[in-house]
C-alpha cells in the first residue's frame, strides 16, 4: 500500500449497509435517482460539490432529496478538503462529487491528501457515456486510472442497476479496515438509464477481509516486553484516533506509567496536558519526545507508521529500542523498521487486550521500573520547554497569536491548519485535549487546506467553534471557499497568519541557502530580494478581500490589540469572520531536525544543541 501519514486502526463510521436485513420494495427510477437514495441510505447527509455536464443527471433529483444536503463550493479542490474536514470532525464518511475531466482531476488533489492521511472519503465523479469512453470524448479524463494509486479501491460504473450495490461498497471500503478514499466514476448514460432500486443490496466483497481483532499471543508478548523494558515509550499515530482508541489509551498510559508521544496526526489522542504526556515527536516535535524516542529501550507503536517527519535518518532512530508495531494495515508493519512484535489488529482491540495483559502481567509481580527514565525525561522536558522570543521591534509573535487563539477559543473548539510554520506552531502552542480538534494535512502537506476543511468541519459539527489556522501562502490558494460559507451559513474563523512570506521554505533558505530568497516573498514584486522588512502581504488586501466573500474581517498589527480582537472574531456568529494578524517575519520553528538528519542532532533553537548530560551516545 502506498504510504500514507500515521496508518490508522479501524475507524468507526455511520452505520454501514449490510446484504441482509429486511429488503425494500423496488421502485422504478433512474440510475441518477438511485444513487441519490443510496446515498441516503448509507447516511450520507452532506455533499461538497459542483455540477458539470457528465454529472448533471444526478443532480435533478438531488434537488428533491430532504436527506442530503448540498454545499455548491467554488472549486472542486475545495469539495475534496471539505469532505476531509467533515470527516475527521464527524468520524463519517465524508462525500464529495465533481464532474467529468478537469472537474474529476481538480479532485485529485485532495483525494491524494486523504489517501495519505488516511480519512475515509467517498468520492463521486461523472464520466461521459460508456461509448465514448476511450474516445477523447469532450471532458473526457481516465479518472480511475488517475487515481488507482491514491485511493483505496476505485470503480467505474456503467450500468445503472450496480449503483446501489457500488455506492454500498465503496461506504463500507472508505470506513473499514484502514480508512481511505473510494472513488465512484459513474458513465452519464448509467445515470440517465431506467432501473429498480430496492435497499439493502447484496454487497460483494471477496478477499476483503480486514483483520481487527489481534494475536493473544502477539498481545502477550508485547505486555512482557512493556513490563521489562526501563525506558519505553508509547508512541501514538492517527489511527488511534481514527479507531476511537483514545478512552482505552489512556487506560494503558496510566496503567504502565510509560510516557506518552503524539504524532502530527495524533494531537488530541491523548491530553496535552496530561503528566504522562511528553509531546509531538518528528522534524518540529519537542525536544523531549524526540529525545525519549531517540533513547527508548521499547517503543511501542500504536496506528503509527514510522514516517520519515519522525524518524530523521532511518538507520540512525532508536538504536538501542526494541519495536512492538500495532496496526489495522499488516503492509506498514516492517515498511520502515522491523518489529519485534508485529501486532495487527484494530487499535482499540489492541490497546484494550494489552490493558489486560499487562495488568495479568503486575498480578504476577511484573511491573516496570521507569523511575530512573521519568528522572531524564523530566530533566529534559524542564530543561527544553518549548517556547518563543517577542520581536524586538515590537510587532507581533505569530506563536503569540496563536498561542492566544487556543486559550481565548470556546471549548471543544476544532482547529484547522495549513502547512508550514503556522501549522507547527498551532501544533505547538494550542492545548490538544481532546480527540477531533485538530485537523490538518498531515502526509501531503498540502497547501489550501485549511479553509475548506474548515468549512467541512463546520457543516458537519454546527454546534463547534472551528477556528483555521492559515498562513498568507496558504490562504491565497483555496480562499474561494469564504464564499462558499458567507452563502451557506457556515461560519468558520480564520486566522491569517501574514509573515509576507512562504514561511517555511523562508526558514530553509535562511538556514540552508544563505538567506537568499528565491521566489518566497509575497509582499513585493519579482526585484524583492526579500531583505527589506515585510509588513505582511498586503496585495491582495486580505481584509477587502474577506469583506467582498461576504465576511466580516479585521486586521491586527499590535500585541496591545491581540486579544480584544480575537474575542471580537469569537463573538460574531452569524457569518465567516477573517482576522489578517501581520506578523514579524524572521519567526522560525523550533525544535528542529534538518532534513536527512539524525534525530540526536536536534536543534532546540538557532545554535542551540541539546545537551543531555550523558555521554551514552554522543
């Protein structure tokens, strides 16, 4: 399976069709009306999309359905991220549907980004009438073959009496086992056909089978392990989410006393602010997490997949750990490090049997020792907080911003970054409590994200705050949306965080290019040479901008305006509010892992290198 970021256990989704069951009546309809009252079926209730001639059948009788809504988004990228966002805030499947050609490839992008992340995703797609398929047909794009490499399974539907029966399949294929993204390209003229439609079909699956349910005798091997080892960690992935591990993890967290790593895609699994809790590891992750990791005797691997982000240089991680790999999906098992015990199963079936198994492991008087480990971590995680300087000039911190959007946000508020600096930042500086508030493009790092994800998770969580977290680059790309949701009631907030820059290839240029800076300053024409100090990118006017989309928008320049304008975009929720915060531009990440790196070469700040007070390996 392609890689993809932090495998996942199994999700647990709106209740799935079954081939058994009482059977509906048949009634005569149209290919297109059937896919509509599968889609009701399955529990679909929310639609990103936009129409287009290959499509357009399914449309007519979606305008009568009273189960489905609708949101007419302005770009088809953004119908993919908002589906995504739907899903990771709902646990649901998340739909979106796009016509023919440049409508399904502009799906593309987003379906790759919820392949990697594995979100579970049914996308649906128009294609023109089954003869002309082959022929460089108007609109025409091989959609299938496109995305063969990026989705879970794919199918390509040209009689209308398999709709049902697809639509079944491909809920049932995006929301078990390891979640992902099906795609269902559906010929115009299998749209337009007569048929029956009766529910439930009988789906047809031979060969998926996903194992859930874990080896006992893996499971005891692994609590022997976690009982001997001095200095383990449990280092958590997305899939922990994905499966509604996160009650039982906490339960095993507390039971071993083992120290606790959350991935990127993993914030939220386990409280931030939890004792046991030694923060996110990889490239930007705490200095403390990386270190525990880098110097475990175990590390025991829950629906994580050992990405490159986290383990620096391969052959330098964790030389002296010994591996427990869980996971739904057996191909990450061994991709990147070899397992000691490989363990495949559903995350909370697997974190429920080790609880058991380790506390069968204490009932015989085996019970780990970790005091003289909590000794170091704790010495580290003192030493090495992560933190910030205030700009000298007196402008605005952009951690500051963000740092104040997390304390001053409603409860339960659900975050959506993009990517770069913002997003390790509001990865860093907001507190994660609980499990679907954090929501960013983890294994693509895909840029526009953050808005219609936003948007998606809005529509699907109403009763939420969702706040985005974006960067100047970023928001240029997918903006759109604010009309989307001024049009459609979904009232997201935004933050844009506007350093005038592409922030984080910014950072690599000043630390690896000798601060030239090719082709990433966005305040100023093509002779910038990206020296003269930024006020922010002012070109578009970010606030105009927002207001012409139907928002109410303010900018912030000063640390004296922070929070009176923070708590005036929390309180305005009748519409889409845009807050352009114009921050110092020289703001970098830190901790960081220089690409290519080992991990024991993590850089606490600028010229700053750990010191760990032993001489094991350094």
């Amino acid at each position: 399976m392609p890689m993809t970021e932090q495998a996942t256990g199994a999700h647990h989704p709106q209740p799935r069709p079954r081939s058994g069951g009482h059977q509906s009546a048949p009634e005569h309809v149209t290919g297109a009306q059937s896919l509509i009252r599968s889609l009701e079926e399955v529990g679909a209730d929310t639609v990103f999309g936009i129409p287009g001639g290959a499509i357009l059948p399914a449309y007519d009788p979606l305008m009568d359905s009273t189960r489905v809504r609708h949101v007419l988004v302005r770009h088809e990228q953004g119908a993919g991220h908002a589906a995504t966002g739907y899903a990771q805030a709902t646990g649901r499947v998340g739909v979106c549907m796009a016509t023919s050609g440049p409508g399904a490839t502009n799906l593309v992008t987003p379906i790759a980004d919820a392949h990697m992340d594995s979100v579970p995703l049914v996308a649906i797609t128009g294609q023109v009438a089954s003869k002309a398929i082959g022929t460089d047909a108007f609109q025409e794009a091989d959609i299938v073959g496109i995305t063969m490499p990026i989705t879970k399974h794919n199918f390509l539907v040209t009689k209308a009496e398999d709709i049902p029966r697809v639509i079944a399949q491909a809920f049932h294929i995006a929301s078990t086992g390891r979640p992902g993204p099906v795609l269902v390209d559906i010929a115009k003229d299998a749209l337009q056909a007569r048929t029956t439609f009766s529910w439930p079909p009988t789906m047809d699956l031979p060969g998926y089978r996903p194992v859930t349910k874990p080896h006992a005798k893996q499971i005891r091997e692994a609590a022997k392990l976690i009982t001997a080892a001095k200095r383990p960690v449990l280092y958590v992935g997305g899939g922990v989410l994905k499966a509604g591990a996160t009650a039982e993890l906490k339960v095993l967290a507390e039971l071993t006393g083992a120290p606790v790593t959350t991935t990127l895609m993993a914030l939220g699994a386990f409280p931030d602010s939890h004792p046991l809790h030694v923060g996110m590891p990889g490239m930007h992750g705490a200095v403390t997490a990386v270190t525990a990791l880098q110097k475990a005797d175990l590390i025991v691997a829950l629906g994580a997949r050992f990405d490159d982000r986290v383990t620096g240089k391969l052959d330098s991680f964790a030389p002296y750990a010994k591996i427990v790999h869980a996971d739904i999906d057996p191909a990450e098992i061994g991709k990147n490090r070899d397992a000691d015990v490989p363990i495949v199963g559903d995350a909370r079936e697997v974190i429920a049997d080790l609880v058991q198994a380790v506390q069968k492991e204490h009932a015989e008087g085996h019970q780990g020792d970790y005091s003289a480990w909590w000794k170091d971590l704790s010495r580290w995680r003192d030493t090495y907080p992560l933190g910030y300087d205030q700009p000298d000039d007196g402008s605005l911190s952009p951690q500051q911003v963000i740092e104040r959007i997390g304390q001053l946000a409603p409860d339960g508020t659900v975050f959506a970054a993009g990517v770069g600096q913002h997003q390790m930042w509001a990865a860093h500086f907001i507190q994660y409590e609980k499990p679907a508030t954090w929501l960013n493009s983890g294994g693509a790092g895909t840029m526009g994200y953050a808005v219609p994800a936003a948007m998606g998770a809005k529509a699907g969580a109403p009763e939420k705050a969702v706040w985005a977290i974006d960067g100047d680059g970023c928001f240029q790309m997918t903006n759109q949306e604010l009309t989307t949701c001024a049009l459609n009631n979904i009232p997201i907030k935004v933050a844009i965080i506007n350093n005038g820059a592409l922030g984080m290839v910014r950072q690599w240029q000043t630390l690896f290019y000798n601060q030239r800076y090719s082709n990433t300053v966005l305040h100023s024409g093509p002779e910038a040479d990206g020296k003269q100090p930024s006020a922010g990118t002012r070109v578009p006017d970010f606030v105009k901008l927002s207001e012409a989309m139907g928002c109410y928008a303010i900018r912030c320049e000063s640390p004296e305006d922070l929070d009176k304008v923070i708590e005036e975009a929390n309180s305005i929720n009748d519409r889409p509010v845009v807050v352009d915060f114009i921050v110092h531009e020289d703001a970098m990440v830190w901790p960081m892992v220089a690409a290519g790196t080992s991990n024991d070469e993590i850089m606490a700040a600028r010229d700053v290198r750990p010191d760990f007070g032993d001489n094991e390996d350094d």
